[in-house]
C-alpha cells in the first residue's frame, strides 16, 4: 500500500489567514528575518490523505479546501493520455466537517459523478446544512456509498470504526443524539499485509483503539492541540480541546503520554492545528515529541506499507 499525506494541517491550514499566533508567525518570517534556520516552520495545507494498493487506484481520504494544489502531489506522466483525467477513483470522507469536505465542491468539473463513501449523517449534512452534494448535482453529480463497517476498495480491505458523536458546528441543531458523525479507517493492503490506521479525530484513546493500534504499521493520528485550554488561552475561541473531540496531546492523560507506550513501527501525528506549538521546530513541545518516537506529519510525506 502507497500512503500519501496530501495535508497534515487542521482546518485554517498553516499559517492561517487571519492567525498572527507564535506557529503562524513562525511559518510566515521572511528569509531575512530567520533568527536561525531551525525557527522556521514549515507550511502545510489542511488535512487529508490518499491510499492506495500497489496496484490500484488511488482513494482520497477526505477533501479539503486545498484539494487542488494538492491532487497535483498524485499525478503522474500516464494520466497525461486523455485529454480529461484524474488521478482519483474514489473520495472517503471520515466526518462532515467543513476542512474534510470543501474540496468536493473545487472537483465539480469531474466528467463523472464523484464516487464519495461516508456515514449516512455526514450525507445528510452534505444535502442540508451544508449542501456540497446538492450543489454538485448540477455539476458532476455525486454517487454516494454508505461506509460498511467491513469493505473492500480498489484492492484494500477497510474497517470503519466510530470515533465521535459530535457533529460540526453547523448541524448541530439537527443531530439525533449517539448518531455517528466521526470514524476512523483501518486500511489492510491484501498483497503486502500492509496496515494503516486513521483517525484524524480522536476524542479518547480507548483500549479498543490502542489494539487497533497496535496491530497497525503506521499511525496516523488527531494531533490538533497540544494544551486542552489552547484556544481560549490565546483568546481566539472558547471551546476546549476535549469540547471539539480532539484528546490535547500534553498532559498524563493526553496522547502523547499513551501512544508514546504502544509499540507501533511509524506512529504520525496529522490534523495539527496552527496553534500547536509542536508545529515550531525548536521548541520545547516539538523536542517532546520527537523524544517519544513520534512523528510529526507534513505534506507530500510518502509511507510504503
Ligand atoms: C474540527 O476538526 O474539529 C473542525 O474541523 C473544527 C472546525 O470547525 O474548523
Ligand atoms: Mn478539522
Ligand atoms: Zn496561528
């Protein structure tokens, strides 16, 4: 299996628009002014991957608001025989929130209805709150596939897991409660043997999870805030970590400290938000997490499984 990722920033992207924060700032210093070439952050584009077996096609794993730049990381010198193509045969969406799901909207000259596989609350808040799929209807269309908890795509056996409850903003006042509206994805090449696991979004690291875990090559995992109070401490919001389903990674019961105890080969932290300091090279929170063998994703990074 061929795992790329496309974008390891969480919504906002890195630096964000209207973010003068430490990391933005950091991401934004002009080449002049580096007090040292290891103060410099590296940009990264919001959060999504693709997948696929040796042979196969690839899958993107949700669509984000720069799905554009980052398609162009997939193409190769085949795909330039027609004059229309692309190098996508499928689009998995692990949530309904607005930076896994903006893209679909930007693939709207496809000359065929996207195939998109989600939960039936994530098609849902595409056809009401948020209406990509009705929108799309007047342009490519949309062929929609519930995600079964056991499946087989493009020669990759998935597994589908909850991981939330929560649903975005924006649906909700129109949530039933204990409805699923977050999973995780375990991808098992069937050639290789290869496993990955994904969970952009990991609200609580459960035994079940940490099994999953562990029967896993490679991780990549929700490594959105450092500190529960990240966002209200720097004053640009009131919602907790915890409040957002994002478990901090800082803390005895934070991430860091339990996934530095598993023994997985790559363990990758992606969905990092622009906040987080691990995003800044010398700082203390960035050395902490290298020290627990633990990686911090970027984009274009390329994983053989
Ligand atoms: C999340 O990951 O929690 C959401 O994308 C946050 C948001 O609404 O941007
Ligand atoms: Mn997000
Ligand atoms: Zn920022």
């Amino acid at each position: 299996m061929l795992v790329k990722i496309l974008g390891s920033a969480a919504g906002g992207g890195f630096p964000q628009w209207n973010c003068n924060c430490p990391g933005c700032q950091a991401a934004r210093l002009p080449s002049g002014q580096r007090q040292s070439r290891s103060h410099q952050a590296k940009t990264l584009t919001q959060s999504s991957i693709a997948v696929r077996a040796y042979d196969g096609s690839w899958l993107l794993v949700n669509a984000s608001p720069d799905v554009r730049s980052q398609l162009e990381m997939l193409r190769t010198q085949q795909e330039f025989s027609s004059s229309r193509s692309h190098p996508i045969a499928g689009i998995i969406l692990t949530d309904a929130e607005i930076d896994h799901t903006t893209g679909l909207i930007l693939l709207r000259e496809s000359s065929q209805p996207l195939k998109v596989y989600s939960m039936p609350s994530v098609k849902r808040s595409l056809t009401t709150g948020y209406p990509l799929f009705s929108t799309l209807q007047n342009y490519c269309g949309v062929e929609w596939f519930p995600l079964e908890q056991k499946m087989t795509l493009l020669g990759l056996e998935i597994e589908v897991f909850p991981l939330s409850n929560k649903p975005p903003k924006y649906m909700q006042h129109q949530s039933e409660s204990e409805e699923i509206w977050g999973v995780g994805l375990t991808f098992r090449d069937r050639v290789t043997g290869g496993i990955l696991t994904y969970t952009p979004g990991l609200a609580e690291l459960n035994d079940s999870i940490k099994e999953r875990f562990e029967a896993s090559h490679c991780i990549l995992v929700d490594g959105t805030f450092w500190k529960n109070d990240e966002l209200p401490a720097l004053g640009i919001g009131s919602r907790t970590a915890r409040q957002m389903g994002h478990l901090p990674l800082s803390g005895d019961d934070g991430s860091l400290a339990q996934l530095a105890k598993l023994s997985v080969p790559r363990k990758i932290l992606v969905h990092i938000n622009n906040t987080n300091p691990i995003l800044i090279p010398d700082s203390d929170e960035h050395q902490a997490v290298k020290a627990a063998g633990i990686e911090i994703g970027y984009d274009g990074l390329a994983i053989a499984l």
